[in-house]
C-alpha cells in the first residue's frame, strides 16, 4: 500500500516514503502513513496502563512555540472516545503534535511533525506486535520526510478544518471535563 500524506502534510520531494521504525535506548521512533495512525493510537491504549492521558500541543501565534494541553486521568474508553470523536482532525492537522499516555507507567505514544511517532512502552513484544500487525516494519533507518528538503524544496505543515472545527478547537470543546494547558 502506498505511503499516505496527511491532508496538513506536504513534502513534494519525499519519494518511496514507506512506515518503518527503529528501536533504540528502550523507544520506537519512525515514521507513519495517516491511514495506520488511528489504528496504532488505539492499539497504544489498549496496551498502556490505566490512568492514561491525553496530550495535544498546538503552535502559539507568531512563535516557534507550542502550548501543550492536558486531560489527565483518563480511562482507555475516554481516550477511545477522544479518538472517535476528534482523531481524523487530529491525524489530518498539520500543525499539532498529539498523543497518550500513561499516568500510571512512563508508556506515552507521540504524533510529531511529519507524520514521525514516538512509542515509549515497558512491554516491547507487545508493541512490536503491534507495529507489526499494522505492517509497520523494522528498519535500521526508517525513511523521514525531513531527509528530502533542500533549500529549494522544502516541506510545510498547514492546519486542517473538518466539518466546521480545527484543533484549535479542541482544547475549549474538552475543558469541561478537566483538559487544561500545562505551564
């Protein structure tokens, strides 16, 4: 299957883009085509240890900065309700970063720029299986978009509207059940 940009993601020269990961000082690093994105999310929360939470960092106005949102506490159900309810805005968005994590355990799964993810979990059979059901495979060197820019041809992140809401969105829509911003 060929590699899927998110709708937020261009990198024009970033050819033979396929999923992959490395495992390195106890963390999975790689890079993920959208379409496998929810799927590794909820796989994620099934394997992380209750509480989890849920994190989304969203570029400040003006600045190379993010603020970073928080909703603590969470039961996997929640976080599979995040997910239902806001994870095509979340995968599509160029501009935010998001992810889960344990409040329990040190686990947390985290969506960066350019569709590159980062797995930190105690249970590494567990998550490579995974990775590999989604055929996501092992590589020394997982490709990354970033390794095609040139002065010429770079790449650019963009935010995404869906159905009216954005990821700004987000933060206001779940602060009512405890999401805050982290200072």
């Amino acid at each position: 299957m060929a590699f899927q940009f998110c709708q937020g993601v261009s990198a024009p020269a970033a050819k033979d883009i396929e999923s992959g990961y490395k495992f390195k000082d106890g963390s999975f690093t790689g890079i993920i085509s959208a379409e496998l994105m929810a799927d590794l999310a909820d796989g994620f929360i099934e394997l992380a240890d209750e509480p989890v939470f849920f994190l989304l960092e969203l570029p400040r106005e003006d600045s190379e900065e993010y603020d970073v949102y928080y909703l603590d506490n969470c039961t996997k159900a929640v976080a599979r309700a995040i997910m239902k309810r806001y994870g095509e805005l979340l995968i599509q968005d160029g501009l935010s970063r998001f992810g889960f994590g344990s409040n329990k355990t040190e686990e947390e799964l985290y969506f960066m720029d350019y569709q590159e993810f980062m797995l930190y979990t105690p249970k590494k059979d567990k998550a490579e299986m995974l990775l590999k059901k989604l055929g996501i495979s092992k590589t020394d060197t997982p490709c990354s978009m970033w390794d095609s820019f040139t002065d010429e041809q770079q790449g650019s992140l963009s935010a995404v509207e869906l159905e009216g809401e954005t990821v700004f969105d987000i933060p206001e829509a779940l602060e009512e059940v405890g999401m805050y911003l982290a200072e």
